[in-house]
C-alpha cells in the first residue's frame, strides 16, 4: 500500500517539477537526492569494501537493472506523467505487467485464470485510453502520453522481475544505494549528451518550494527503490503485481485532488476493469503455499555476525582471517541459490583460549 502511494505521489511530483526543469533534469536532481538519503539512511548496512570488490556479473546485473528502471522506464514516465493525465499515468502504471511478463517467461506457473485476468486488463487500458463512437462506428484513440507509460511500465517490470537475477550476495539496501546512484548518473549523462546543459531553476515560483519538492521526490524515489527489491525478494510475481494496482485508486485521489483532472467516463470502466481482474486474479490464485519446513533456530550472536560479515565472492567463498572480530573466528560457505531464492550458510564459531569450541550450525537464510 505504502508503495502504490508513492508510485502515484511521484506523478504528482513529475508534473509538478515539469514547470521548471526539463524531464531528464527533474529525474537526475530527485535520484541524486535519493542517493544521498539511502547513503546516510543505511550507511551501516552497505559494506562498500565489499561492494567495490564484487565480481562482473554482479556489477553486470546492477546496471541493467538501473538502465530499465531509470534511463528507460523513471525518464518515460516522467514524460508520460507531463502529457497525459495523472489519473491516467496511474491506471497504466497500475497494469499487471510484472505479472503477464512471468507468465510469458515461464516464471510462474500458468493458469486459465491467470490468463483470463491479465487479457482483462489489456482491455481495461484499451477502456482507459478512450474509445470514441461516432457516425462512423468506434474508433480507438491512443494517447500518446498513455503509449509511452506503457512503454516505460514494460521497461520497469522487467527491472522488477531482475531482483532474483542476484546471486543473494548483495542486500537491499546495498542494491537500493547502487540503483539510485547509477541512476543519477546515468539519466545526468543522458540529459548532457542531449545538449540540456545544468538545470537553470525559473524566475517565476519559489526556489524554495521548488526544491523541497525535488527533496520529497528523492525520498519517496529511495522508498521505492527498497520497497521494490524488499516486495519482490519476498512475494511471488504475480502477486507483487496486482499488489501494485492499488496505485490506480491513489492515481484517482490526487488527480482529482491537486490537478482537478475529473476522469471520464470509460476512463473509469477501464481502471475498475484493471482492479477488478487484479483482486480477480489474487482471489483465483488464493494464497501462496507456506513454506513446507520452517527455518532452524540459530543463536541471536551468530545470526548478527552472519548478517553483518558475510561478504562472499560470487563462487563462494571464506573470510579473510583480518576481517574477523575477536575472540570469535567465523567461516561462512556459500552455495548458489536454490530456485526458491535461498542460500545455505554454513558458520563454525570457534573459540580462542578460555572458551571452548562451538558446534557447528547450518541454516538456511534468505537471499539478500
């Protein structure tokens, strides 16, 4: 829920930020913000050191994963949020995608009714984005800011669905700080080789009205980011997709409220229509299956240590003796990940002249 209201407060902001800067500037000032807030916020759980010695692969899927989501999806978005409605930007954003794309990649388990649901609402942004009746019959009419919302909502699902193609070595909040803080510079790069040159804030207005708002606009974006990689690290595709058409009902609210952009009439039937077969689909699918055995206890101490210094090349790997704390030595393997997103870490705790050696525990922890 939390998300879904951030993802439609962002439109608010891109239209809003639309009147002094253009759209690659608002996008690279408000992600650049964004990095400075997920550096400060979660300093203590990004190990840089760690981060800088990280194999290809793992640098490989951090910047795809930023180029669809920034460069390709944030950029189009904020265009789209500037031509269309906000009303419209997020019914479009609140589309099913991320769950009609595991379907076509075989990441989830095909269903009648999964296919029934998600071909629903393609009818409901046809819906949404007008259909017209005149003497000469129906006529579809596509927005051309409703086209390039969907072009970058595609962009950003498939970002999404890039959270499992981590190998569990790096957490959340590391990816978060590295999504924004490539994305930044990317977008910045962007904006220059297109000849924009620095942003030049407007005569007219409040400069500080106008930059609070690009601080609102990071900090929103850096919760997005964590919730994104947190949301789909833990839930299915499917459902983390229609979880996230809540954002149409919120698109709605503050269309109306800040913009007094009344929807139409099919505007309307096409964003129920797109609700509908969302709750549709989750009601179909019922709940996900629990977990068929529960995780084994481990000690509170040797929890903390692991979350703290696991820092693993991406075959695996151990501790270098020096990164260790005193009097404990841990050694930590890690396997590849099962196809439940898992990892296996295996710690020996040994003790140093007064205390004795420690069993040995394995467990299964959470990737990331």
């Amino acid at each position: 829920m939390l998300l879904t209201a951030s993802f439609a407060m962002l439109t608010v902001f891109s239209r809003y930020l639309d009147s002094g800067f253009t759209v690659a500037q608002q996008v690279y000032l408000r992600t650049a913000v964004a990095f400075l807030i997920a550096v400060i916020a979660f300093g203590r759980r990004i190990r840089w050191r760690y981060v800088l010695r990280m194999g290809s692969r793992e640098w490989g899927v951090v910047v795809v994963r930023t180029f669809l989501l920034y460069v390709i999806g944030t950029m189009l978005f904020a265009k789209a949020a500037t031509i269309t409605t906000v009303v419209d930007a997020s019914l479009i954003g609140a589309l099913p995608l991320v769950s009609a794309l595991g379907l076509v990649l075989r990441r989830v388990r095909v269903t009648p009714a999964r296919v029934v649901f998600v071909c629903g609402s393609a009818l409901g942004v046809t819906l949404l984005s007008g259909i017209g009746f005149g003497p000469g019959g129906a006529s579809l009419a596509w927005n051309h800011g409703d086209l390039i919302a969907l072009v970058a909502m595609t962009a950003m699902a498939v970002s999404y669905l890039g959270r499992d193609w981590h190998r569990a070595a790096l957490n959340n909040q590391e990816i978060t700080a590295l999504t924004v803080g490539l994305g930044a510079t990317g977008v910045a790069l962007t904006s220059l080789l297109q000849g924009q040159g620095l942003p030049q804030p407007p005569a007219h207005g409040s400069p500080v009205v106008l930059w609070g708002a690009i601080g609102i606009a990071g900090a929103l974006s850096v919760l997005n980011v964590f919730l994104i990689n947190y949301g789909f690290e833990h839930v299915d595709p499917v459902h983390a997709g229609n979880l996230l058409t809540v954002e149409s009902v919120w698109g709605l609210l503050f269309g109306l409220i800040f913009y007094q952009q009344v929807p139409s009439v099919t505007g309307i039937v096409g964003g129920l229509v797109i609700v509908g077969c969302a709750v549709g689909l989750n009601l179909a699918d019922g709940s996900p299956p629990a977990p068929e055995t529960s995780e084994p206890e481990v000690p509170a101490a040797v929890a903390d240590l692991v979350d703290e210094l696991v820092e693993v090349a991406d075959g695996g790997g151990d501790f270098p003796v020096s990164e260790l704390p005193q009097p404990a030595r841990i050694t930590a393997f890690r396997r590849h990940p099962t196809p439940l997103f898992e990892r296996r870490v295996r710690i020996r705790l040994a003790g140093s002249g007064r205390r004795p050696i420690d069993p040995e525990w394995a467990y299964t922890q959470e990737a990331g």
